[in-house]
C-alpha cells in the first residue's frame, strides 16, 4: 500500500516538474545549441 | 559497371552497410549510387528475403534523408506488413527509420514512442557506434521536445560508448554540450558550467572552431539565464564574427535583449538593425517577431500591443505555442486593466488553450 502511495507521488511529481518547464521543438522558445544536430526535420 | 556480377546474399548485405553508412555522413550522391547498385543487384532474385526487407528499410531511410517523407512512409508500411516475419534486425531498423519519419514530419510524441522501441531490439546490433549514435540521436529528440532527465540519461549512454572510441571525439564532445544543456534546463548551473568548460578544453586540444563557437553561444546562454549578464556578454560577443553559425539570431537576440534590460539602448538598437540585415540574407519569420516584440517592448512602446496582437496571429498560424501564449497572456493581462473584458477573454482563452495543450503532451510520457 505504502509502495503504491509513493508511486503515485513520484508519478504526480514527474508529471508537474515535466510540466512546470513546458515547451516543446515548435515553441520557438530559446533552447541551447547543439552542433549538428537534428532539431527539425534535417537527418 | 557492376551489373555483371551477381552478388550473394552477403555480399549485399556489405553493400547496403555501406549504404547506410553513406546516407548517415549524409553524402547523397554517393548514396543514390549505392541505392542504384542495390537495385540491380536485387532485380536479379539471389537475395534471400532478410536481405530484401533490409534493403526496403535502408531505401526508406534512403527518402528520409532526400526529404521524401510519403515515400519514406509508404516502405515504412510495407516493411511493416511483414511484421510477424521480421527479424530483430528489422524491427530495430523498422522502429528507429519510423521514429524519425514520424519526428520529420512534427509528430514528437509518436517519434519519441517509436525510438523507446528501438531500445529493445539494441541488443541485436553489434556495432557500438551504432548504438552510441542512435542514444545521441534520442538524447537530441528529447532535449529539445523539454524531455530533459531522460534526454540527460542517453546522452550519458552515448559518452560511455564515443569514449572508448578516440575516432568520435568530436562526437563526444558534442554529447558533453547537450549533457551540459540539459542541466541548463534542470537549473544545474554548476555542472552546466563544467560540462561546457570540458567541451571547450576538448576543442582547444583539438582546433575544431564550429564546436568553439557553439560553446561560446551555450556559455552565454548558460550566463544570461543564470542572470550574469557580463559573463554572458563575454562569450556571446564571440560568436558575432562567426556569421555562419547556424543559431546566429539566437546569439544576437540574447545581446539585444541584455542591452535593453540593462538600458542600453543604443547598442540594443544596433543589435537589432545587425539582426534585420541578417534576417534579410537568412529570413527567419520566428526570429523576425520575436525581435519586433522585443523592440517595442523597449523602443516603441506606442506599438506595443498593436505589434503583440499581429504576433498572435503569426504564432497561432504556425503553431509556436510557447510564444503564442506568452504573447496572448500579456495582451489578456493589458485589455482587463483596460477593462475590454471581452478581449482580455479572447486572449485568456487563447493562452489557457495552448497551455492545456502543452501539460497534455507532456502529461502523456
């Protein structure tokens, strides 16, 4: 029961710290740059 | 020239290795050879059907890398009809060219499913660098689709693979800067920091000047939002000479909006006119508004919410959420002091749409 309760807290809590920073690719917002990398569509 | 000679299975496995290997250096011409080479070979009817599969799954990543993303889909489908006959081979190859078709054409959160499959079958791979280089590619999905913890975890994945090998130094280095990125995002600025201070030490011991001034950039972005101004201006007045840096705008818009925020608006006003007549060589439509916003904001402040209401309207078009919304929520924020209720309620809902959109998404991983 206990395992369960802290599982949960750890998936609400990986859910509102994924959420708490939210952007994604088309967002334009200012990401770093990594070279030659695959941002949109260039493989 | 070749045509005569009939290859055996093996043999046509070798060639289409070194086909793949040619499409991944992106070297198209010697690729289309290749693909032509393979055709031949295979019109003939030696090649047993593992091999026919395989060479349908290199054509489609074949088309991915020419941009023909429905060509690419339509061998995708076919590769997949024969799912319960393929090898583990395949299906590592299925998933991996299917995550990055459906990455090419925006749809994230199915790519990023698509390459979570592909983990399962890396213990049919024998080659290392294969393995390393599909962590990277993962590492670089999910780093700039916000997936910032996992995206951390394969890039240490792939370090621990481009280490053993002195050949993708580079390469490691690379994966350092992304490592680095990720705790930028995480606010882990120390170890950003020291990250990208190793990353810098390995391009002065090896003279590669594009990482350099990628890492100048990444500095100053680490500096600007650690709210260091000076260190950020330091590394990011560096990076101006280098006009073929592929993040140019991005460099000019963090010195831009630090001379604005400290009132410098001379200098603002001339990093904005050298951001316009770069923009005028190399259009770039999200930079062109998101430096108006910014020159308003400080410069023309009459133009502001006219300005703000016409960059609604071009980021709700093309779907730049995280900008729409910023720029939404300000103008619902100016029309209710305003007492416009009405638009101030267009403009919440506007902001509060794209917002549920967002923790949608990410709520699904």
């Amino acid at each position: 029961m206990a395992k369960k309760k802290i599982l949960g807290i750890l998936a609400l809590v990986t859910i509102l710290s994924s959420v708490a920073g939210y952007s994604f690719t088309d967002s334009a917002i200012e990401k770093g740059h990594i070279p030659d990398s695959i941002r949109y569509t260039d493989f | 020239m070749r045509s005569d000679v009939t290859f055996n299975s093996e043999e046509l496995r070798e060639l289409l290795n070194l086909w793949y290997m040619n499409i991944k250096l992106k070297k198209v011409q010697a690729a289309e050879k290749l693909k032509t080479e393979v055709s031949e070979q295979l019109a003939k009817g030696e090649a047993n059907d593992d091999v026919v599969k395989l060479a349908l799954l290199i054509h489609s990543r074949h088309h991915i890398l020419c941009k023909n993303y429905s060509e690419a889909e339509k061998l995708i489908s076919q590769v997949e009809g024969f799912s319960p006959y393929l090898k583990e081979e395949h299906l590592y190859y299925l998933h991996l060219f299917k995550g990055m078709y459906l990455y090419s054409t925006k749809d994230y959160y199915n790519a990023i499913e698509e390459y979570g499959e592909v983990e399962s079958y890396l213990g049919y791979i024998q080659d290392e660098i294969e393995k390393a280089e599909f962590f990277d590619l993962f590492a670089s999905a999910l780093y700039y689709l916000d997936y910032t913890n996992r995206s951390a975890i394969y890039a240490e994945k792939a370090i621990y693979i481009y280490q053993l090998y002195p050949a993708y130094e580079r390469k490691l280095t690379r994966t350092k800067i992304m490592i680095a990125l990720n705790y930028i995002d995480m606010n882990e600025f120390d170890l950003a920091e020291e990250y990208l201070h190793s990353a810098l030490q390995d391009t002065s011991i090896k003279y590669d000047y594009m990482l350099q001034v990628s890492i100048y950039h990444n500095l100053g972005f680490l500096y600007e939002r650690k709210g260091l101004f000076e260190a950020a201006k330091r590394y990011l007045v560096k990076v101006l000479k280098h006009t073929e840096f592929d993040n140019y705008l991005s460099t000019i818009y963090m010195l831009t909006s630090i001379a604005f925020e400290e009132g410098d608006f001379d200098l603002g006003k001339q990093y904005h006119e050298k951001a316009m007549d770069y923009h005028k060589e190399k259009p770039d439509e999200d930079y062109y508004w998101k430096f108006k916003i910014l020159y308003v904001k400080y410069v023309e402040k009459e133009n502001y919410i006219n300005v703000l209401n016409n960059a609604v309207e071009y980021f709700e078009e093309k779907n730049r959420f995280y900008e729409l919304q910023t720029c939404a929520d300000e103008l619902a924020t100016f029309y209710s002091n305003e007492r416009d209720f009405e638009r101030a309620n267009h403009f919440y809902r506007l902001a509060l749409g794209h917002h549920n959109n967002l923790i949608m998404f990410h709520s699904r991983r």
